[in-house]
C-alpha cells in the first residue's frame, strides 16, 4: 500500500479516466490545462481527497461512494459541465469554483458531515 498518492496533469489533450477502489492514503491531483474530459470514481477511500482543476476547458464526471475522509476540491476557470455524485459521505467536502461558466450539477446522499460550496 503507498503511503500517498499524487498527480499532476498539465496541457492534456485527451480523456482522463480514473478508477480509484479502496485507497487508504491520501489522494492527491492537480489538472492544469485539461481540454478534455476527465471521468473519476473513488470507491471505500478512507483518507483525505484533495483536486485542483485550473483552466479545464471540457466536462468533468466525479463519483464518490463510501468516502470517509475530508474532499477538498478547487475549480478554477472551468468552461464546461461538472457533474458529481457522492454517495455514503462521513467527512467533510469543501469545494471552490472560480469563474465556472457552465452547469455544475452536484448530488450528495448519505452526507453526514459539513458540505462546504
């Protein structure tokens, strides 16, 4: 098991798509650049969460299911959708969106914790 777990995506031209299924160390990304779309699901992660997403020019897809530890999510410049499911919730997000000129569409069930927006 790593102890941590960081990315960096920086001018991606193409789809991202991520899958990350009982992680036990914090999950940290930063996209800069992204023009295409980017698609995660975090499935029974147990640590802290923490993205950047500056100057993504194409939709976003997130789902977290069973997340028991703190979201922190910064969204700067987005000019396309953002779509985000969080299921079974037991910590808190915090999420800013900066100059975000398209639909943000968002669901939370089973949140527990203080949602911050």
């Amino acid at each position: 098991m790593r102890l941590s777990y960081s990315e960096t995506h920086q001018g991606t031209l193409s789809p991202i798509s991520e899958t990350h299924q009982g992680t036990l160390s914090p999950i940290s990304e930063t996209h800069q650049g992204t023009l295409s779309p980017i698609s995660e699901t975090h499935q029974g992660t147990l640590s802290p969460i923490s993205e950047t997403h500056q100057g993504t020019l194409s939709p976003i897809s997130e789902t977290h299911q069973g997340t028991l530890s703190p979201i922190s999510e910064t969204h700067q410049g987005t000019l396309s959708p953002i779509s985000e499911t969080h299921q079974g919730t037991l910590s808190p997000i915090s999420e800013t969106h900066q100059g975000t000129l398209s639909p943000i569409s968002e669901t939370h069930q089973g949140t527990l914790s203080p949602i911050y927006l």
